[in-house]
C-alpha cells in the first residue's frame, strides 16, 4: 500500500514536468522540412540568418530581425510553424501559441 501512495504521489508531481517538454518537437527526420525552406522562412519575416541549427528537436534560428535586434527563432521541423521568438537584447520573448500571427515587432 505504501509503495502504491508512493507511487501516485510521483506520478501526480510530474504532469506539469512533461508540459515542459511540449516545446520540444519530436518528428521523426523523415519528415523535417530542409534547411533551405527554414532559411527561406526567415528571409520572408525579414531575419538575416546567423545560424540554423537544431535544439531539442526544433530548428533553431539565430539572426537578426529587420530592426538589427539579435533574435533566436524556435521553429517546428515539418510544418515550419514558428513555436517561439525570443529578442535576445531585451529579454523579451513571445510565444506563437498565444494566437499571434505574422510578423514580430
């Protein structure tokens, strides 16, 4: 019985741990969309690329915004969705799950 209220007790702390990894995009390779679309993303939104690059899972890009302001970009790799943006000069970041569409500021 004790092993059992052991148990649960693990598993009710760790539901808000795995919300933490829905920002990590698990798609097998297969289905990734290449480097030059993700590069062609940016150039329509207006970021020079730096680097692309993979982090848990997602594209990453690192560049510039059309303001100058340093920007690191999550994108998903098959649907090229932009997950998140984040200004690196001013902390700020804004996530594309809140409904925001196009362009950021």
């Amino acid at each position: 019985m004790k092993k059992t209220v052991t148990i649960l007790a693990f598993l009710l702390a760790f539901p808000a741990g795995t919300a933490l990894a829905d920002d990590d995009c698990f798609v097998p390779m297969a289905n990734w969309q290449p480097r030059d679309a993700v590069a062609e993303l940016a150039t329509q939104n207006g970021w020079t690329v730096r680097r692309i690059k993979i982090d848990d899972g997602c594209y990453e890009i690192d560049g510039n915004d059309a303001q100058g302001r340093r920007v690191e970009v999550k994108v998903h790799p098959s649907t090229l969705q932009i997950l998140e943006v984040e200004y690196e000069d001013d902390e700020r970041s804004r996530s594309r799950e809140d409904g925001e569409g196009g362009k950021h500021d």
